[in-house]
C-alpha cells in the first residue's frame, strides 16, 4: 500500500476527519480480518476479535506518534487480542468447532486450486500458535508484512522470529503431507482412520505422520512439491464476507468514558451522529457501526459461471440411451416427465489415456452442507444435506480388509430440485488396479487376499471421486451393511472438476475421467435417487424415478 497515502489518511483521521477514519477502517479490516480469521480458523470468536482490535485501534488512534507506524500498531494490536481471547477460554470452550473453516474459505473465495488449496488446507493440522505466526508469515510472503512487523506482532526479536518461523514451515509441510495422503487412496491410511472423527488435532497429525513416514503409497508424490513460500506469494487477501458488520459502538462505553480513553470530540461526534456516509466499501450508520457493504461492481464471493451451455459432445457410453417420452403439452410435462435418465447397467470404463469431453457450464452460487466443508460419513446412518445451486464432489474409499462382501449403496433423498450426475474423476475407477498396492489389496474394491466389495447387479462402479450437480436440496444418506466404505462429501465448483479430471496417465493418474453430463435435462442422475423420505433409505430402489 501506498505509505504516503496512509500517512495523510492516518493523520487526517487522528485530527478528526470523519471521511478519512472511515477509509481507514476500510483499507485496513480485510488484513485483520485475515490475520484473526487465519489464527482462529473460523472460530466463532473471528467477528468479536475483529471487532474489539477494531474499537481499540480506533479508540487509541490519538496516541500512536508515529503515522508510518500504523500497519506494525495495528497488527500488535490484533496479535494481542488473539493471545487474550485464548487465555479466556474456558474449559466447556475449548472443544467449540469452527464456526465457518476459514481454509475453506480461503479455498473457496480464492478459487485456489492444486498445491495453493493443498498449503490452504494444512493449516488446519497446526496447533493454535504455529496458526498465529503462520497467519503473519502468509501475509509476509504475498507482500502485505514486512519481517520486521511480525517480530514486533509476536513480541519477539528478528533473528527469533526466524527460528520459529522456520519451526512452524516444517510442521506445514508435514501437514501439506497429510492432506495429500488423505486425498489419496491408501487402503492402510483407510484402516488407521476408522476410527478417526474428522477433526484435526495435533495426536492424529503425529499419527498419521508416522504413517506417512513408513508407507510407499503416501510418502510418494506424483509430482514436485513447491516451497510454501513460493504458494503463498500470488494469493490475495481473502475478501470480507457479504455484509460483514463490524460494531464501534463503544461497546457499552459512555460518552464520557469514550473521551476519557482518548477519543477526540470530533471523532466522537462522527461516531454519534445519526448519519449515514458510504466510502471506500465501508459504511458509518448511526450508533457508530461499520457495515462492509459489497461494492456494486466487486465480484461475488464464488466465482459466477456462464448460463448453461450445450455440450459439444458426450462422452463414450456403453449404455444404453434413455428411451424418449410422450410428451402432450408443456404443463403436463412439468408434472408427469421426470428429468433425466437413470442408467441401471454396469458401464465399460474409458480408454485410459482419452481426455473427457468437455464439462458443460451449469450456473453455480454455491452449495451449503450441513457438514460443513468436509462431511465424513464412515457409518451406517450418517448423512449430510446439501443445499444451493452447485457442485458437489463425493469421495469413496472402500475397506473390504475390515469387512468384505455385498455393499449397499448410498441413497439421495428428500430431493427438491434436480440433481445430476455430471462426471467421474479421481485419477482411477475404484475396481483399477493399484500399483504396489499393500496388504492384500489388488483395486479399490479389494483383492484376492482379503475379499473384494460386491455391488448390487446393474450399479454402475463407482470412481475415487464422483461429481453431482445440485439445483435445490437433498440429503446424501450413507447405507453401509456388509462390505465396510466411507465417504467424503466436499461442495466444489466447476474448475475443480474440469482440473481433476483432466489428470491423466501423463500427470501420474492410472486414467483421465469421465464426463456425464450433456448440458441438457436429460443429463443422467444418480442411482438410489428419490423424492420421497423413507424411514430407512437403504430401500431406495436402486432405479428412481424423480
């Protein structure tokens, strides 16, 4: 940023300059914003310390004699909120989840995508004071701190600072470990996460460090790890979300004690006046609060995608094309035509080393879970509800080494909208051989020395990830009786599943993936597919009609 420009803005809003103390807040939120969001992950407590390093920046603003200070002040100022909210916490607090992971909406705000969403992602494994310098050193890298600004920020001296910077790179690359053994299909990783809950915490990362040390399938890397540092340098801040509100209302302080603690009259009065004054995104309303509006031309938070389009091609198919349907008149075909086509019949997989066609654009505004960002559904019974207009990745890992035999299939229910089968990918179909597969396995669905998983006659053999189009709201049901299997329930977006499934032999995968969709209605839709809500949907008919 421009220091001669804060410089006068920071001066002009010391002497009371109303339109200037408002471009301050505004300039400067989205850093502390991603400094307390970072350190937190999310939590719940992200909006307060937001807002009290905020209130006590604004409300010490006369003290600060240095303008060209203001960066190192207000990032001190933050840190020091982050250290007081974690010596509050209180033991019935201490296991609180995050309310909105904040690396997810690193990845998803940011569209980050490869190793850039794999370093994103990591953080999640570090410990809450290797996430606060890490939330510092991030901002370091893509230009925004200086060095000597994070040493001043954790109260420690340059040549320190270097040392636990470097201690906390080390644990992030072996988190950056974890999450690419995760995305992985490791039958031994299954085993040993069986019994793990989903949430990161410092004894499953040496756990599954140890794993990783010792094992040929995930200590392996399909291609050149690049230095975090170099990740990190071309990733901006992350935005503020859509009607972010920050409150500087005193927080309950009177006029009097307001000015006592430093707060010109003039600034006092701005903050007072029932007005509203609309600069730099940022909004005063009366009762001092600041409202972070979305700027008319700012894009959205997920990136907007094109109006559906017509595929230009299909992809290869072995089965059969759905037989066409009487129509009589438009209305009647609202209410009597299903959408779709549901395919009962076991598919020949692709050629290998033949691309996928190309993946029509279907409109995307996202897609909440009621799992959040990573749904692990590994028993008989859990589900996940999906709602909005998106995609939708569905991870499979099967363990016949614990249980082999029939496998019951999930089920979709409760289906309000349409839902849509738009592609395969993962690098492999689950029945591929495994190269150096250990421990008896010889595919994904088992091997000779410890059974196989057996589908139901006519399903279609599932890929290491499956995509799903949504346009309203379901409910994944996962059905597990017999063979043992979990699933992984990410929302994703179109450049994610183009990306993944145009990994093919040449990038390492055993084959490209597979694209389903064909732009239109008719595109297919999932097996065990229903509108209805049935006590148990493990009898979902494996042919839906929706």
């Amino acid at each position: 940023m421009d220091s001669e420009h804060w410089r006068a803005v920071v001066t002009a809003a010391q002497a009371g300059d109303r339109r200037a103390l408002d471009e301050l807040v505004a300039g400067w939120l989205p850093l502390v914003y991603n400094i307390v969001g970072r350190a937190l992950n999310g939590h719940a407590d992200v909006d307060d310390v937001v807002q009290e390093t905020m209130l006590r920046a604004v409300g010490n603003l006369g003290s600060l004699r240095d303008p060209d200070s203001f960066r190192s002040w207000l990032v001190a100022i933050a840190m020091r909120q982050i250290r007081d909210r974690a010596r509050r916490k209180t033991p019935d607090r201490l296991e609180e989840a995050p309310a909105s992971d904040f690396a997810d909406l690193t990845v998803l705000r940011l569209q980050l995508e490869g190793q850039r969403r794999e370093v994103a992602e990591a953080v999640r494994w570090l410990d809450d004071e290797d996430r606060q310098l890490l939330s510092l050193w991030w901002l370091e890298v893509a230009g925004e701190l200086t060095r000597r600004e994070l040493a001043a920020a954790v109260g420690i001296t340059r040549q320190h600072a270097a040392v636990r910077v470097q201690r906390m790179k080390e644990r992030l690359e072996t988190s950056r470990g974890i999450v690419r053994a995760l995305d992985g299909a490791c039958p031994g990783l299954r085993e040993l996460t069986g019994r793990w809950d989903g949430r990161p915490d410092s004894v499953w990362r040496k756990r599954l460090a140890r794993h990783i040390r010792g094992c040929g399938y995930c200590g392996g890397t399909r291609e050149t790890v690049v230095p975090a540092e170099r990740l990190l340098a071309g990733i901006a801040l992350v935005p503020l979300p859509v009607g972010f509100t920050l409150s500087l209302a005193f927080g309950g302080k009177t006029a009097v004690a307001a000015t006592s603690a430093g707060w010109s009259a003039k600034l006092l009065g701005a903050l007072t006046k029932p007005a509203v004054a609309v600069t730099a995104g940022a909004t005063i309303v009366a009762g001092g609060a600041y409202v972070v509006t979305q700027p008319p031309d700012a894009p959205p938070p997920r990136a907007a995608i094109a109006p559906t389009a017509t595929a230009t091609s299909e992809p290869p198919r072995t089965s059969a094309p759905p037989a066409p349907t009487a129509r009589s008149s438009p209305s009647a075909t609202k209410k009597t035509d299903p959408y779709g086509t549901v395919v009962d019949a076991v598919d020949r997989a692709p050629d290998p080393d033949t691309p996928p066609a190309a993946l029509p654009r279907r409109p995307e505004s996202g897609i909440t879970s009621t799992g959040g960002p990573k749904a692990v559904m590994q028993h008989r019974g859990d589900r996940v509800t999906l709602t909005g207009r998106g995609y939708v990745l569905v991870r499979w890992q099967i363990s016949p080494g614990s249980r082999p035999g029939a496998l019951v299939m999930p089920s979709w229910t409760g289906l309000k909208g349409r839902l849509f089968h738009v592609a395969s990918g993962g690098s492999r179909r689950m029945d591929d051989p495994l190269p150096g597969a250990p421990n008896g396995y010889a595919t994904g669905m088992g091997g000779p020395g410890i059974g196989y998983a057996v589908l139901p006659p006519g399903t279609q053999q599932m890929w290491q990830n499956e995509y799903f189009y949504l346009d309203g709201t379901v409910t994944l049901t996962q059905n597990e009786r017999g063979c043992d299997y979990g699933l992984t329930v990410f929302p994703t977006n179109r450049d994610a599943v183009v990306e993944d499934i145009g990994q093919g032999p040449p990038q390492g995968a055993i084959r490209y993936g597979l694209v389903r969709d064909t732009g239109t209605d008719r595109a297919p839709v999932p097996q065990y597919v229903t509108r209805e809500a049935p006590a148990d949907p493990a009898t979902v008919p494996q042919r839906s009609r929706v």
